[in-house]
C-alpha cells in the first residue's frame, strides 16, 4: 500500500527530521511521476542536507536528470557517486530503474549493464536487467541474467520466480517469422 507506506515516512520524518533513508523512500515514489519531479528533488535536498555524502540521493538525483535528458546534470551527480565510492555500480542500477519507469526499456538495459561493469554480482541489478532484456525482446539474455541472479541471491521477492515461471512456459512458445 504505497499511499499507506508513504503517509508512515512522512509521519516518521515529523518525529526524526534527520532521516535520510526515509527522504529516500519520499523522493524514489514521488520520481516515479514527472509531475511529482520537483518533490523528488526537494526531498533529496533534505536528505543531502543532512548527508551530502549519501550516495542513495546523488544516484536518484542522477536518475531524474537523465530521464529528464538534462545530461550535464547527469554526469555530475553519477560523478559524485564514483568520487564517493567508485565501486558503487548501484548509481547506473537507479538510473536503469527510473528509465524503465519511463518505458525507455534500451537506455535501462545500457544502464543496467553498466552497474554490472562495475558491480558484476549484483543480483538486483541483474534481476532488473532481465525484465528490462525481456522488454526489448531478448529472450535469451533475460534468462541468462535471471538465471545469473537467482545463483547469486535467492533474495525473497514474488517477481523473479513469477518471471522465471513466465519464461519457462514462453520457452514452450513456437515462434513464426514471416516477413518484418
């Protein structure tokens, strides 16, 4: 219940205005709706008044930068991330995610493949490549990558087995090509 879940941050952020994790959780629902771009980034300004390090913020804020085509912005905050913590491929994993919110289903894929290059073990990111693969119509890649990610982290979620049981049934599909 994400109305519910968002009214209890905001109740939480009324007791401890500190909390950075919870201007995280603010900011990521309300980016999800470029009408609500504007709240998302004031949430992150909170958030990195409190923590200009926080790497969750730099990330989003990349995020909605690059779905906003503003790249110089872009650049700058995925810049920071990696002068932060240069191993931190979750910034490309946020951006891929915000991406595909925005059906931009081969940027995602672009950008999740470069959270791999520089954090190849991440289940997560892996897991959402292969729904991203799966949008664009690479079959093949997304059981690979879901595959890679269920070896990796069996991490208790209802969309990698959900998807794992799509593909297997997909796998049974006869496919005709016929002209385009």
């Amino acid at each position: 219940d994400p109305p519910q879940a968002l009214a209890l941050v905001k109740q939480a952020l009324a007791i401890n205005a500190s909390d950075v994790d919870a201007y995280l959780i603010v900011a990521g629902e309300a980016a999800g709706d470029s009408r609500h771009h504007d709240e998302a980034r004031q949430a992150l300004q909170k958030a990195l008044a409190v923590n200009p390090s926080s790497l969750g913020a730099h990330a989003l804020l990349a995020a909605l930068a690059y779905v906003e085509d503003k790249d110089a912005e872009y650049q700058a905050e995925i810049a920071k991330t990696q002068a932060i913590a240069p191993g931190y491929g979750e910034a490309y994993r946020v951006v891929a995610e915000l991406t595909a919110q925005n059906y931009r289903f081969d940027e995602a894929v672009v950008m999740a493949r470069r959270a791999l290059d520089i954090d190849p073990d991440n289940a997560q990111t892996l897991s959402d490549l292969s729904l991203d693969l799966l949008r664009t119509g690479d079959e093949l890649g997304a059981r690979q990558a879901l595959s890679r990610s269920l070896d990796l982290d069996d991490f208790d979620d209802k969309l990698r087995p959900n998807l794992e049981k799509m593909m297997d049934r997909l796998d049974k599909f006869t496919t005709i090509h016929d002209g385009d």
